[in-house]
C-alpha cells in the first residue's frame, strides 16, 4: 500500500514539473533551411552539402545548442531540392522566408543562388553558399550574402599566391576552359586578378565546347605559344584528365598544373600514368598532418555515417552552419543585423581551425568571403601526396 501512495506521489510530482517547469526544460529551435540540387544529375553535390550540415547540425545540438540571452536554442534543418532550377531555388526561398521562418540559408551553385539573393537581401536573411565566380559576389549591394567554400576564384589566388613564391620561374601560362560563363570568368579572373599580383602573363587561353572529347586541335593552337606551365584551372574532372593525358602525349615538357582541384579521382583515372608529376590545389586532407584533431573526427564519423567518397572540400560544406551559429553566441542575439555584423567583424573556430571573412580586395567591401587554407598537392605513383598549406594574401 505504501509503495502504490509513493509511485502516485512521484508520479503527481512529476506532472506538475513537467507541467509548471517545461518551459524551464523546453529548448526552442531554431530553422535553418537548406536548399540543395537533390536530383540530376549534381545530386552528388547536394547530397553532400546535406550531409555535412547535418553533422554540424548534430555538432552544435550535442553540445547545447546556441546560446542567446539566457536561451538555449536547438538547430532543426529543413532540406529543399532546388535541382539547380533557378525558378524553383526563387520559390524555395520565399518559401523558408515566409513559412518556416528560417534563420538563416545555406545552398550551394551559383546558378541557384544569383536569383534569390534579391529577395533574401531585402528581407534581411542570411545566406551561406557554396558557390563560384566574381559575378555572384557583386551583381547588387549585398550585406547578408556569404561565400563559405574555396571556390573560383580564390582557389586559384591561393595556388599562384604559393607558385608565385616558389616557382618565380614560372613566368608565363596557358589555359583552355568551356565556352560558358563558367569558363569566362575563370579566365578573366586569371588575366586582370591573379596572374598580374605575381608579374606573370597568360600568353594563350582558348575556349572549348562541353562534350568533346579530342583537345588535340585546341592544345596544338596553345601550345605554339611555348607557355612556361599550363594551368587546367578547374575544368571538369574526366575533361581535365583526357586534356592533361593528350598534352603528355604531344610531348608537352613543362609543369602541367590545376589550379584549384577538389575532386582528383577521375582526374587520375583518365589520365593514368600521364598526371604523374601533376601539382594542383584542394582542401587539406583530413588524414594528413595538416589536418585538425577535430578535421579527422569530422572524417572518421562522416565514413562510419556515409562510407566514401569524401572530397577535398567536403568538411568546408559544414561551415554554413558552424559560423552562423559561432557569429548567434558571439553577438549574443538573433537579430540578423547584429548576426551579420558579427560575421564579418568576428573570428571563429570551426573544427580546430581559426577562421575570418575576407573579400573585400576582389568584391568590396563588406568582407564576405570565408578565408580558408588549401593544400598543395602533387602526383607521385599515381597518387597525391600534400606539399604544404597555402593561404591567400593578407591584404585579401
């Protein structure tokens, strides 16, 4: 009789905690939408992205939340599929903006960014992409838009930065690239941004059409300009693998490099024997020396999680949601103004490693571009093996 009185008095006590206390107890949320290509064929890619950010997400709820004002809050991801549609990325984002009230965007491709960052500046959301090119970056005045990857055209500033250094003999360079934005810009980049830094010139640069697959009557033209390196900047892997094949097999002597190169697998594959010797640039290795205890943690649950692949520049996907939350606790406030504010001011230690937003020397100012290291690789038996770090420039 008296265990059945105490098992009703615990449980009357319990009630009336969980109900006069669970605000106490409770933890609100905060949304943070991500809009990623989740079909096609760059699913890939936003599978990626999707990933990574939940293991963030994970990182961040396990350890408490964010913490603003005496609050504790817990991150709740809502994914979308923007297949990059630019219509379709435009609907999603009002969508977050409206209906789920997000706090913040995290998307990826430039294609399905340019189109919402009208609507997501205007309502004062913040949005951190993974996206590429000078044009995304200064299309409109923009105070809520971050670039948080190693992309075009900071990968490419990072290499040369290095090469300038270490190779001052190379003094003039080749390249060919797709006959599209993409491609234009890269070049463009290249010629008026990077190469003048360092006193070197670009002596021949020709566009292709996607799909092909003989480079042989494009590389003859390039080529004749006796270039002292030729860079393939970031062409699309198989393409780079069949040009860096068929430029060996034209007896081709000089370095042959890659610019900026976070996926190299295909890359080795097509080319075989021939990308012995070939210098480029990614993310650091999570398994080399350069890495953080917290970089190969992230490594090791992402393979016990997913399995592979993991790409060069799968960790940095995760930093859309590291900062943000960083930049919430920092300014010690929800509010987007004081948030962004924070993000381009602040300095932030995601996984073990110091991080700031740069920029503003290639885009403008306010600073809105993630200043992460890279690694310098290079092919010895047919595999990369990390030279050492670079950096982009101080006055980035």
């Amino acid at each position: 009789m008296k265990k059945r009185i105490f098992l009703a008095m615990v449980i009357v006590v319990s009630l009336v905690l969980f109900v006069s206390g669970g605000a106490v107890f409770a933890q609100q949320k905060i949304v943070v939408g991500l809009s990623g290509c989740m079909s096609g064929a760059a699913a890939m890619w936003g599978r990626v992205l999707d990933r990574a950010c939940s293991m963030a997400n994970d990182d961040v709820n396990a350890k408490g939340g964010i913490q603003v004002g005496g609050a504790k809050y817990l991150l709740d991801k809502k994914t979308y599929d923007h297949a990059f549609d630019p219509g379709k990325a435009v609907e999603i984002a009002k969508r977050m903006m409206s209906v789920d009230k997000v706090s913040w965007i995290v998307t990826h491709g430039s294609a399905a960014t340019k189109p919402i960052i009208p609507f997501t500046e205007e309502n004062k959301t913040i949005v951190m992409s993974s996206t590429a090119g000078r044009d995304l970056m200064i299309f409109q005045k923009q105070n809520y838009s971050y670039r948080v990857t190693n992309v075009v055209p900071e990968v490419p500033l990072l290499f040369w930065t290095w090469a300038f250094r270490k190779h001052p003999e190379w003094k003039t360079v080749a390249t060919t690239m797709p006959d599209d934005a993409s491609g234009w810009d890269a070049v463009s980049d290249m010629k008026e941004k990077i190469l003048p830094r360092g006193g070197v010139k670009m002596v021949a640069d020709t566009f292709y059409k996607r799909g092909i697959t003989d480079f042989y009557p494009i590389l003859t033209k390039i080529l004749a300009a006796k270039p002292d390196v030729f860079d393939l900047l970031n062409m699309p892997p198989a393409d780079m693998g069949r040009a860096l094949k068929q430029i060996r097999e034209m007896g081709f002597k000089g370095p042959v490099v890659a610019s900026i190169l976070h996926t190299y697998g295909t890359v080795l594959e097509v080319a075989g024997p021939h990308a012995e010797g070939l210098i480029f640039c990614g993310g650091i290795d999570p398994l080399s020396a350069f890495a953080t205890p917290e970089e190969k943690a992230f490594y090791d649950k992402w393979m016990k999680v997913y399995g592979p692949p993991f790409d060069l520049d799968t960790i940095s996907q995760a930093d859309g949601v590291y900062l943000v939350a960083q930049a919430m606790e920092k300014a010690n406030s929800l509010d987007p103004e004081k948030v962004t504010k924070m993000l381009q001011t602040g300095e932030f230690t995601v996984l073990g490693r110091k991080l700031r937003m740069g920029g503003s020397s290639m885009y403008g100012p306010p600073p809105r571009t993630l200043r992460l290291p890279e690694a310098v690789y290079t092919v010895e038996n047919g595999k990369p093996k990390m030279i050492e770090t670079a950096d982009l420039p101080a006055d980035y």
